[in-house]
C-alpha cells in the first residue's frame, strides 16, 4: 500500500524559513513525477513545485520561484521542499503529489502539512 506522509511545517515569522518532507512508502520516486501542492482558505488547490528523478528537472510557481526549492534523496525515498524567504501569502496546508509511472499510471496523495507565516 502506498502512502505519502509529510512532514515538516508550523509556525514562522515572514522572512524566514522552513523545509518540508514527504516520505514514499512503497513508492519509488525514482519512477514518479513529484509536486508539492498548497491550499490556502478559500482558494483554489495551487501548484508550487515539481521534480522528476527520471527527467532530471524541477519548475516552480512564479510565485515561490527564486525562494523555494525541490529536491529530493532517492535512497530516503524523500521529496523535500525548502521554502526560504517566507511570505505572509505562503500560509496555506501543503500537500505532496505523485504520479507514478506505468503501466498502469497511479495518483496518490499526503495528508498535508501546515505552514503559518506570521508574526
């Protein structure tokens, strides 16, 4: 059974900084396309980030580009975002994604983590 379990977020002030994990288990992100997601109240579910092992790339958002970065440890089976330059507009529940290769094709989810940005 495949499950993705986040980690990592909580309270911050603005400007400052906070990485989050997202551990497969029983799924290889080797063999994945993996994005963060966040949903803050009342709007729409926004994508933030993604990276392919496979492909060798990563894309982000115009609106955490130059401050958070994707990457991942294939051995830890870990997908990691490192959100710096926290804005308030960066509070919202973050939710990993994968989409693992096929056939057949496989969507799966995380429960999300919340990240506050206030002072």
């Amino acid at each position: 059974q495949v499950q993705l379990v986040e980690s990592g977020g909580g309270l911050v002030q603005p400007g400052g900084s906070l990485t989050l994990s997202c551990f497969g288990s029983g799924l290889s992100f080797f063999r994945a396309v993996t994005q963060w997601y966040r949903q803050a109240p009342g709007k729409e579910r926004e994508l933030v980030a993604t990276i392919s092992f496979a492909g060798g790339f990563q894309n982000y958002a115009d609106s955490v580009k130059g401050r958070f970065i994707i990457s991942g440890n294939n051995v830890r089976n870990t997908v990691y975002l490192q959100m710096n330059g926290l804005k308030p507009e960066d509070t919202a529940t973050y939710y990993c994604y994968a989409r693992a290769f096929g056939p057949p094709a496989s969507e799966y989810w995380g429960q999300g983590t919340q990240v506050t940005v206030s002072s």
